[in-house]
C-alpha cells in the first residue's frame, strides 16, 4: 500500500496524460481491481524518474516507487525485458569456447538500494577473459558464474540512495564481474560517469589505467629514457606507447604486421620493430647497446628473455601480463629463470609485476586524467569492433568468442571491443 500512495502522490501532480496512463495502482496481472486472496510481491528500492513528471525546487527529480510493478520502466517509457542474454562460466578453462555457455533466458537483474542497472552498449574484451573463465583469480570460485570484466551503456533503473548521483539515461562506465551480459548491475560508488556512451571511453577502464598507474608508480619515466612496449599496439600498449611519449622518452614498440608499424608510428612510437619480418633481439643490440631504461611487458615467453637480455645498468622492466601462456594448462610460458638472479645482479635491474587490484587507491586519478586527456585530444583511445575479422563486426554476446579469438590470433589493433544492439525503441 506504501508503493500505491507514493505513486499515486505523484501522479496526482501529474498532467492529464500521465495520470491517464497510470489510471490504475495495480500491476496488470492482478486485473482491474485487487483480489483479497493476493498478495503484492515484496517489495523492492526500485527507483525511476520520470522526466514527463513536474518538479519542484524542494524535490530536484521525482522519484517513484515502482517495487510494486512487475516490469518497471525506463525514461523512455519502453519495457525492461524480463529476460536477456548473458555468458555464464559453466565449466573451469582456459578454452574460452569450452569454458563459457550464452544463455538466453536468464531473468534481468533488479538493482539495490545503492545500486545501478545499466543496459549495455559496448564490453570490453581482455587477455585475462580466459584466465578469468579458467578460475585462475581465485582457486576457490565455484560455476557457474558471470563472465567480463568491463562494460559501457545508459542507466535504466536504480536504487533509491544510488539516485542522489545518478539518474535514469545518465551514460556510465564500469569495471565489475558480469559485464558480459546485456544488463548489469553496478554499484554506484564503482560506476564512472562519463560524457556519452561511447567505446573510446571504455578503452580507458582497465587498459589506459593499467598503462597510466604501472608506468607512475614503478616505470619513473623521465625526458630521454628509452622505453620498450612489448605488443605495442595492442589495448594497453598503445597507452604504454603514448604516455612514455608524453614523458618525452624514446620509445620502441613490439608488433606483428606493417599495419601496426603504421598505427604505432601515428601514435608517436619512435621505432616500431615488426617481430613477423625482424629479429627483436638483433635489432635491439644494434639500435641500443647500451640497453633500454624501461620494459612494459604483456608477452611472456622468448619476449620476456629478450626484454631482460636488453636491459640497461638499472633498467626496470614491468610485467602487466604474459599472454602468450594463457591458453596453456598452467597459464604460464616458459622463460630463462635459472639464469635470470645472474642477469639482474650483474646490471643491478630489476623485475616488477603490476596487478590493477593492488592499486585502486590510485584508480578514480588515473581515470580522470586519462578522460581529459581524451577529451582534449591529447590522447588516441585506439577500438578495434572487427570490422577487419574475417566474419565481420564483433556485433552481440555470441561474437564475444569470435573476439577472444581474433585476440589470440594477434589480429587486432588498440582495445577489442563488442557492440550490444538493442531492439528496445531508444533515442540515447
């Protein structure tokens, strides 16, 4: 009865029209009239704002209480389905294919109280996907559970304290568990408004802050250093690439064709060297014998070796990640380690490895210079959709697991991203 007299409160405010279109309290599967033997579903703190409604000084947006309605409303006044497609982890691998199942009838979730639901536009594709869907983050994880990392799309429901921030249509970006879905519900103390929904903007959640944090916290980049990206022109190494650059350092970067060659030297990478047509570690005791000051390093394996043999007196080199080990049982590539104490202590360098978990102290920062360096052009936030993948545009959850492929086939260039199309009526 609480949730009828709110409502009808407001409506009572209402023009004709609304009030029309909200005649009736009761939830149309109840009929015209409440039957003593029924009872409402408990309630919920569903929040919705509805711009059609007046508003007053006192009350900046009115919200209505809609836990009494089955299927609350967007802004726009069209449905939220009860169901949507998602990728659930149904089975422990590192096989992204064996281990994730697209199901199509999970129920859409309801936000909390503090909470977002966000309708999904654009997710983000990572390397650590199928360490994720091999259960490698936590040894005690149990299936099935909700597959992605990173998402971007507009507001449709909240929670009645996640209101005082946000509102119904506001375009959010978020890093959570789960984004592999078309709806997500995101805490409001972890969303991240930005300006529109658009993929560039999720480029920067885990690659531009991976990048942004590991090279301030431990890269000490100064003008004139020499600064090696491995995967250069990858989703985290663009970054890498453009904010050494930004440092006034000399940069070399590591890819796999003369199309990335190009990319990086649009992006200001000083020596891009093409590992398909060039030996990497030739063509570093040639160009640097003296070594190079700074490795950011996401390969693993022979590249990991190359990079220690290359560097300087009191080089440091940045592990972000090892990707060309994932796909095997442990995760893990081979690399000289009997040899490697012997390599540091003989150039007093240094190996360190940077996790984003171990640094959201200095996350909210990162993100926020990041956008102004976006928003005043002073950075490239590379998104590769597929347009160039042999089956096309990474278009909808299924295309999610041709995208992890055309990933580990070294084919993309700057952040994979996978746009999710609506079929509900919008005009964001």
């Amino acid at each position: 009865m609480g949730a009828m007299r709110a409502a009808a409160a407001v409506a009572a405010a209402a023009p004709a029209a609304v009030v029309r279109s909200r005649a009736s309290p009761w939830p149309r599967w109840w009929g015209s009239a409440p039957l003593l033997h029924q009872s409402p579903p408990p309630r919920r703190q569903i929040c919705h704002a509805d711009p059609r409604l007046p508003t007053t000084p006192a009350t900046a947006r009115p919200i209505v209480d809609m836990s009494y309605a089955r299927h609350f409303l967007d802004f726009q006044g069209s449905s939220i389905p009860k169901f949507m497609q998602k990728l659930v982890v149904t089975q422990l691998s590192p096989n992204f294919r064996e281990a994730v199942t697209l199901l199509q009838g999970s129920p859409v979730p309801l936000p909390g109280d503090g909470d977002l639901l966000v309708r999904n536009r654009f997710v983000g594709v990572n390397a650590s996907d199928i360490n994720f869907s091999a259960g490698r983050y936590n040894t005690s994880v149990k299936i099935p559970f909700d597959a992605g990392f990173e998402g971007i799309g507009e507001v449709v429901a909240l929670g009645l304290t996640a209101s005082a921030k946000y509102t119904i249509g506001q375009a959010v970006a978020y890093t959570t568990p789960g984004s592999f879905a078309e709806y997500t519900v995101v805490p409001a103390k972890i969303a991240i408004p930005v300006p529109s929904v658009k993929p560039e903007y999720l480029t920067l959640l885990i690659s531009g802050t991976t990048a942004y944090i590991s090279l301030k916290e431990l890269g000490e980049l100064s003008e004139g250093k020499k600064v090696l990206v491995t995967a250069a022109a990858g989703g985290t190494g663009q970054f890498a690439v453009q904010l050494a650059k930004k440092a006034k350092c000399h940069v070399i970067g590591t890819c796999s064709s003369a199309e990335k060659s190009v990319f990086l030297k649009s992006v200001g990478c000083d020596l891009p060297i093409n590992y398909m047509t060039e030996n990497v570690g030739a063509v570093l005791k040639r160009e640097y014998p003296e070594g190079v000051d700074v490795v950011y390093e996401s390969v693993g394996g022979e590249m990991f070796d190359l990079a220690v043999n290359a560097l300087a007196i009191k080089g440091r080199l940045i592990i972000i990640g090892f990707i060309s080990g994932y796909q095997t049982p442990t995760g893990l590539s081979p690399v000289k380690a009997g040899t490697l104490p012997g390599k540091l202590l003989k150039k007093s360098a240094s190996v360190q490895g940077f996790f984003l978990n171990h640094y959201f102290s200095e996350y909210q920062k990162a993100m926020d210079h990041l956008l102004k360096m976006y928003e005043s052009q002073e950075l490239v936030c590379e998104v590769d959709l597929g347009d160039l993948s042999p089956e096309g545009k990474f278009t909808g959850l299924e295309s999610v697991f041709r995208a992890v492929d055309y990933m580990y086939m070294g084919k993309n260039t700057g952040k994979i991203v996978v746009e999710l199309p609506h079929s509900v009526n919008s005009k964001l």
